[in-house]
C-alpha cells in the first residue's frame, strides 16, 4: 500500500512523461514590429550594437544592409548607425 501511494505521488508530481504538445499555431500577428522587406532597399539602414563604448566587440545588428535583412544577437546602448553599402 505504501508503494502504491509513494507511485502516485511521483507520478502526480513528475507527469506522466509523455511528450508536450503546443495547443495551436502561435500568434505571429501580435510581434512589437513586422520585419522590413529589405529587397527594395538600395542603401544601408542598419544598426550594430557594440558591448560598451569602445565599439570593439560586437553583440548584434539589426536592419536592412544592400538589400539583405540583418536581425541577431542582442541590442545595446552603444549603437552604430550605416546608411551606406
């Protein structure tokens, strides 16, 4: 009996182990801003984002650059701004 109720006390507070699914599509719509469309973009609009003010090390960029999109890493205070390819 002791067994039985420790089991169900491990399988209550474990799960049951089976696999996680994710109840319906996510809700792309509601991102802070759309991604821009860069294949029009004939100049530079980009941000790099440096780890401090000696603009050595850089952690991200975000926007467009001579027609391709740039979005990764992180964003920074000490930030750079290029308008030309």
């Amino acid at each position: 009996m002791r067994s039985f109720i420790l089991g169900a006390l491990l399988t209550t507070l474990l799960g049951c182990g089976g696999p996680m699914t994710q109840e319906g599509e996510p809700d792309l719509a509601s991102q802070e801003a759309p991604l821009p469309d860069c294949s029009n973009e004939p100049n530079a609009n980009l941000h790099r984002y440096y780890s401090d003010a000696t603009y050595t090390q850089l952690i991200g960029e975000y926007g467009c650059y001579c027609g391709g999109l740039y979005v990764w890493g992180g964003r920074s205070v000490y930030s750079q701004y290029i308008q030309e390819c």
